[in-house]
DNA sequence: GTGGTCTAGACCACC
DNA sequence: GTGGTCTAGACCACT
C-alpha cells in the first residue's frame, strides 16, 4: 500500500479515495485489519489527526468497522464492498459522460467489464 | 447558457470550465461577442471581480480576446479552439481510465468520435 | 445561546446535540446566519477545530448549510428541521420506553404534545 | 440472559447497567447464585477481566455478594434492590423529561406504574 | 473576515 | 498498544 497526493484537494479526502480502493480492488481483504491509526500515519507521511479523520469517512461509507482496543477491520460484508465499488464505478462513468457532453463530444461508445466473470456493459451516447 | 456551482472547488475555477466548455462544444461561437462582466455577473449570480478573475483566465488561454472599446470575443483561431479541446479530452480520458485501473476493473474499451466527420479514436484497458 | 459540557461524552458529540435542539426548538431560526467558527469557539470556550467537528456532523444531518466565504446558515428547509425533530423525539421515546422495560415497569402511559396546535400523542406499554 | 454491547460507552460499564437491570427486574432473582467469572465471560463473549471489573462495581452498588467459598449471589435485602430500582427509575424520567424540554416539547403527561400493586406516579410538564 | 486544512503534541480510557 | 479527543497555532483560498 502506496500513498501519494497532489495539491488539488484535501489531504484527508485523497485518503479516502485510496483506501477505498485498496478495499474495493481487493489489496485489503475483508475481514482484514487495517494498520493502526499511528502506523497508517507514518505509511502515509501524514499526521495521524489527518488519517483518522480519513478512516472515520471511511468507516461511515461502511468499508470498515473499529473496534475501539483491538483495532480497525475490513467490513466482513462482500456485498456491501460490492455496492460501494458499484455505486463510485456508476458515479464515475456518468460524470465521464456528462463532462464529454459538455464538450460536445458526437459520439462516445464505453464498454466495461468488471470481472473476468462478469458480463460486460456497455454505455453509448450520441450527440443530439 | 447556464452556471452552476459546487462548494468543492473555487467558484472562478469553476467558471474558467464552464466558460471554455461553452466555447469548446461551440455554444459560444468564433468571433461572437461576449456578455460583459456586468451581464455575466447578473447571469451566473456571482460577484463581478470573480468573473473578471475568470475571463482573464480564459484569455491566458487564448479562447477569448480582449478588444479595448468593443468588449470581448471568442477567438476566431479554430485551430486553437480544437487545441484546447483536444488536450481537455485526452486529459479528461487519461484521468479516467486511471480511475478505474484503480477500482480494479477488468476491461475497458472505449470508442470516442469527436465530431461527425473525424474519424473515432478507441482506448482499451486490460487488467494485468 | 449558552452551552454546558459534562465529561460523560465527547464534546463536539455535546456540541452537536445542543446546537441542533437550538434550530429544532427554534432559538436559531431557520435561513439565520450562525456564529462564525471563531466567534463560535470564544461563545462555547472551546478550540475552533472542535467546533468545526460539530459543525461539520450538523451539516451532514443538514440542519445546516455552509456559504464558504459567507459563512453557515440554518436551512432554510423546515419540513428537514421538523423531519430532523420528530426522528430525535421518536428515537428518545424509543429508548426511554425499552430502558424502563428492561428495568421492568409494570405500566407505562405517555403522553406527549409536541406544539399547542398539534394533537397528543400516546404510548402505553403494560408488562407481558 | 443475553448481553449486547456498542462502542460508544466502556464495556464494563454496559455490562453493570445489564446485570443491574437483570437483578432489578427479577431475571436474577434475590439470593440467586451468579454464573462465575468464566461462564460469565463465555456468555457475553467478553474477556474474563472485563467481567471481573463489572461484577465488582455491581457488588460496590450492594446488588451482588461475594461469598469466598461458594461464588457470587445476588442480594437478599430486597429494599436496597427497590431503592437502587427507584434512583436508576426518577434518574431515567428527569433525564428524559429534560431532553424533551430542549427539544421545545410543547406538553408531556407520563405515568407510570412500577409495579402491579404500587400506585402509579405522575409526571407533568407544559412548556413556560 | 469567512471556512477549511494540517501538524505537533498532549492526554484519556480500555484491554 | 489500541482508538479517540482536544488544543494551540500556523497556513490557505476566496470575497
């Protein structure tokens, strides 16, 4: 697990995003623990107030559970990893399309295919 | 033509976007003239110094021109306008795909077809 | 507007508490401007991080919405700030009820009449 | 008897008031013996010191007594178990009525009767 | 002057 | 050693 950041936006908010991913492309596995809030600190070369902050908006998605002495935990629950990776997968791809909408892009085909296993799906827009 | 704004980003930002888009996808056509600043200000309810911040941003571009007396017009250089454009979607593409290397998806293709006469470009992704 | 702490629980967790029932009970009135983070710490007597953690949840609950260069405003909503009183007064009423359950009340009648024009609500509970 | 906890509040804490509340509400009866620390600890899954800390505060409030030899009995003076019933009921009903004044509660009329034999009592509250 | 971010460092309760 | 809280103080961007 690798951390890097840019200057766009909050510190706190990038964490979210990458571990989120880490969660949801399956680095960190369910049921997992986390490091702790200190040790995440000194991976990420943050203060360990900006890693909490990050792993509290984390926890309220609900990618993961504390459990107050022992330690931070990967929600054991797949399907709800599944419907958050569903939910930002969706997000992505519609504010994709609007922004190519906007500058009158003609015509614009997206297939994705989420597993192996999974069937693709497919998106197509065509300028009005 | 209509703004809107978040409380994420600055909102001169924000307008810089709104604004080359509006030139970009051809709303604002080459050479049309401008609303003035004052217009502009009562149009995306904004105060009048955020939008000049803006329009000189877009003028450090080079999508619109300042004439002293008569106001400010859309380029006429199209080759510039298809410039930018040209950058903010491959950039805008990069990103994206990026995104969702992150999220763990499998494959992506993606066929975009900028205009009805340009050929379409594809972009394919397959996880490693 | 005054605020008290005990040490029972977090602070900003009291914060949040106090300065919702203020819009709930209408002492800040909804579309008024609030306190300014810093004004808002030298009233309470606490560091403006702290008041910001609280202001922060309020806002998510959106009791509150926030201007950023103008400041934070009470919504203006009021079906939310009802909506937002009735689920904190069903949710007390809840617990208050299973706590004098498992204590093992025999009978229990309530009767609670939330504004002069509203009706009375009531609740009965008679031990299995 | 079953035992169910949440992060907010110290365990040993949630486990005096569970256990209280078992004694208090005749599940443990007056001169019952009490599981021992270890069933105790299987029982609600909590590690055996936890349990200790618990089970001495309950004894601390009068409702459990050790006896060296044969293990833990609940209290056989019943009128201390009513009196510390009572505390924990007037402490329950001020607190509650005080939360609903905050909230702006127009008029609240509670009654409750603890036992079947006891008389009922009466709370009443209008708003000034 | 407005909200927001981040750090450093101290302290607490729990186990 | 675990998470959580709080403060003090600096800094930033926006208007």
């Amino acid at each position: 697990m690798k951390f890097k950041f840019d200057n766009e936006f909050p510190i706190h908010q990038q964490l979210v995003d990458q571990i989120s991913n880490y969660i949801i492309s399956g680095v960190l596995k369910p049921g997992e623990k986390i490091p702790s809030v200190r040790e995440f600190a000194d991976l990420a070369e943050v203060n360990h107030n900006t890693i909490q902050k990050a792993l509290n908006k984390v926890e309220e998605i609900g990618l993961i559970i504390t459990n107050r002495t022992n330690g931070k935990f990967v929600t054991t629950e797949i399907e709800l990893i599944d419907k958050v990776r569903d939910q930002i997968l969706s997000e992505k791809i519609n504010v994709f399309i609007d922004d190519l909408k906007k500058i009158g892009v003609y015509q614009l085909q997206l297939i994705v295919k989420e597993t192996k296993e999974k069937e693709s799906e497919k998106y197509e827009f065509i300028r009005s």
